[in-house]
C-alpha cells in the first residue's frame, strides 16, 4: 500500500528538521572547543524548530496506526477465515480418509479371501503340487504332496527335486527348452521315493512359470498306483492271478511280430488240466477253484520271468516263451507234466501241447500259432494224457519268408 501525499509531507518534514539539528551540531562542535561544555549548553547552541516535525510525527503516528489497526484488523478475519476453511476442510477430509481406508481394508479382506481358496484349491487337488526353483529347492507343495511321499509340509521345503524323484535331472534341461517355445512339459513315468524308501510310479508334468524374480517350475506328480492297480485287474484272471484271455491273445501276437522282425525262436504251450470236469462234478466248484488257483501258483513258479502265462478258458492255460526253441520248449512241458503231479492237492495231471518255431516267416500269425499248440494238445490227449506232445509239420516247422 502507497503513502498519502500528507505522509509523505510529514515525512519530508520530519527529514528536514533532522537534517538542520545535523547541521547545527556540525557548526557547534567546529566552533566550540571547551570540553568542559554541559548538555544545556550545547542544547542553546544546537536549538531546533522541531514544533513542525513533532506534528508530522504525531499525525504519521496517527495515520499509521490506523493503517496497522485496519492491517490487524484484516489479518484477524483472515484467520478466522482460514481456521473457518480448515474446519470444513478438515470436515470433508475425514471422510474421505475414512472411505479411502475402508476401500483398503476391504481389498485386503478381498485379497485374503482369495488367497485362502487358492490356497484351498491348492490343496484340494488330488495331484500332488510342487514349485521350485532353477536350483531344483522345493518353495511350496500341497497336501496331496505331503500324503504320496510321507513327508510333512516344513520337511518337504527343506528338500530338492532330486530327493524325492531321482530321475529329476530331465527337468533342469527339458524346462530351459521348454521356456522358450513350450512352457509345459508333457507327462513323464518315472518312479518316486517314498519316505519309507519304497518306489512310486509316477506321472509327472512340469510347467514353466516367469515371475519378477525369476523362472519358476511347477510340478504336477500324478500317483500311478491306483491306475496300474486297476490296469492289472483288467489284465489278471481273477481267480488264478495270471493274464486272461484278452491279454494273453494281444502278448501272443505281439511275441509273434516280435519274432519275426528280429528273426527270434518262440514257443508256446497250452496246458489242460485232466479230467477237471470230474472234480467239478465230485468235489464241487469251490474244490475246483482252489484246484485252479494252484495251477496258476504252480505255473507262475515254474516259468521264466520273461514268459508270459495266461488262462485261455475254463480249465486251459498257456505259456509264452519268448525265445525258446522248440526242443526246449518240449522239455520245459515235460517237467511241468512230471512235477505237476507232486504238487497238485487234487492228484491233477497235465496234458500239454507245443508249437515251437526257430524261425518264423512273415505269413505266419498268433491264431495259426495257437491252433498248432491246441493240434499237439489233442495228440497229447489221444496218446493217453499227462504228457506233452511237440507239434510236427506236415513238411517243415517253419514257413519260409516270402
């Protein structure tokens, strides 16, 4: 704010009665030179017409405080004011604070909740789930994890891949690849470890995850137990424990291409049991099962690991025996026959018939196979029973390849 034309007059006259008691107290001390002089002496020699000055001052003095009065005045509504608009602002802003803060608490609740039903499907999946990281070091795992392999969860975070699949290493290599074309790696048998030590079959999945810290691996490790369990319920006869019909025809004609693509000798028996029917008859069904449930036991002792047996039907068996010349086929039937007898409960004997080939031409098929062992079979029984009969062709005991 700019002075009044009065102020500055005042202020004028103020600055030249100033400047006169200057010069008059100049003039004084150059002509005086006692230093004995008194305060009232030099006040005679330096008097001032100040009466205009002290008017100025008294109406500056006046003016200003007004002006000041007006200033503190304005200043004080001006407080009011902005303690009035912090009052109200203060108002507004708490319930926007608390909005904000309840939008924070329910995202967090929100953000909870789904991470209780992750977690919740995280461990309600039958499969057993693990993550882990490049240096193979386990970061989580389900509940299904902890079941299969007998571990508990905080054991678990404590181990690699390695311990728990021996076979771990395709996962570190195969998942580099993967990463960047396929992230997911298709399912993998293999055996696991089980706590106890005992093996697992296992089918196992890995996908490749990015994240900001880096590549990490999840493992889905499906328990094949049950399916082979199931599997080899569907293969097994259930009373005698060995293949049935249905898997022992699909063995004899794989055995059979098998042979002839690697020009290998192959031999099969077909084993009948004598007069089993008379069991039947005199000692019941329940004689008669237990009766066909030691055959099974007796034929599974006695056969190679890598022969295959199986019931054909009724009171018919058959071996398969992979590579296996006719002449020792006929003397692994004849053993059979021999021992048989010792073994049986029920005084059983075998009667068996055997199509043994060295080499088999391409023509040559797992029916015409059967019929050539079930051929010997028939001389077997026609010769008296409990023996083995060794099929003989009519011209040559193999086919020659076209």
């Amino acid at each position: 704010m700019g002075l009044t034309e009065q102020e500055d007059a005042a202020l004028d006259a103020i600055q030249s009665t100033f400047d006169n008691y200057t010069h008059m107290l100049a003039v004084a001390k150059s002509t005086t030179t006692s230093s004995n002089i008194t305060p009232t002496m030099m006040d005679s020699l330096v008097k001032v017409d100040d009466a205009d000055a002290e008017a100025a001052f008294n109406f500056l003095r006046h003016s200003i405080g007004a002006q000041f009065s007006l200033a503190k005045q304005q200043q004080a509504t001006m407080f009011t004011q902005t303690q009035a608009l912090a009052s109200y602002g203060t108002l507004l802003f708490i319930p926007i604070m608390l909005l904000f803060a309840c939008l924070n608490i329910a995202t967090l609740i929100y953000t909870l909740k789904l991470l209780k039903e992750k977690r919740r499907l995280f461990n309600a999946t039958p499969d057993a789930i693990l993550y882990f990281d490049r240096n193979n070091k386990l970061k989580d795992v389900n509940q299904a994890c902890t079941k299969l392999f007998g571990y508990k969860h905080h054991e678990l975070l404590g181990m690699r891949v390695g311990d728990l699949i021996p076979q771990h290493r395709f996962a570190e290599e195969e998942c580099g690849q993967a990463g960047a074309g396929d992230p997911q790696l298709k399912g993998k048998k293999m055996l696991a470890l089980h706590q106890s030590g005992s093996k697992l079959p296992v089918d196992v999945t890995i996908s490749t995850v990015s994240v900001s810290k880096g590549d990490v691996y999840i493992a889905v490790i499906r328990d094949l137990r049950q399916e082979q369990e199931l599997r080899s319920r569907a293969e097994l006869d259930f009373l005698t424990q060995v293949k049935n019909r249905r898997k022992i025809e699909v063995v004899l004609r794989e055995e059979v291409q098998r042979a002839i693509r690697y020009h290998r000798s192959l031999s099969l028996l077909v084993v009948d049991i004598d007069y089993f029917k008379q069991l039947n008859d005199s000692a019941g069904h329940q004689d008669g099962d237990t009766a066909l449930k030691e055959v099974g036991q007796f034929l599974t002792e006695q056969a190679r690991p890598s022969d295959h047996i199986g019931r054909w039907g009724g009171d018919e068996f058959v071996i398969i025996c992979p590579e296996t010349a006719p002449d020792a086929a006929l003397n692994f039937a004849d053993r059979l026959v021999h021992d048989f007898l010792r073994f049986s409960s029920y005084g059983l004997t075998f009667s068996i018939g055997v199509a043994g080939y060295e080499l088999i031409g391409e023509s040559f098929n797992h029916q015409r196979c059967f019929e050539e062992a079930d051929m010997a079979l028939y001389e077997s029984k026609k010769a008296g029973r409990n023996q083995a009969t060794l099929y003989i062709a009519p011209c040559s005991s193999f086919d020659k390849k076209a």
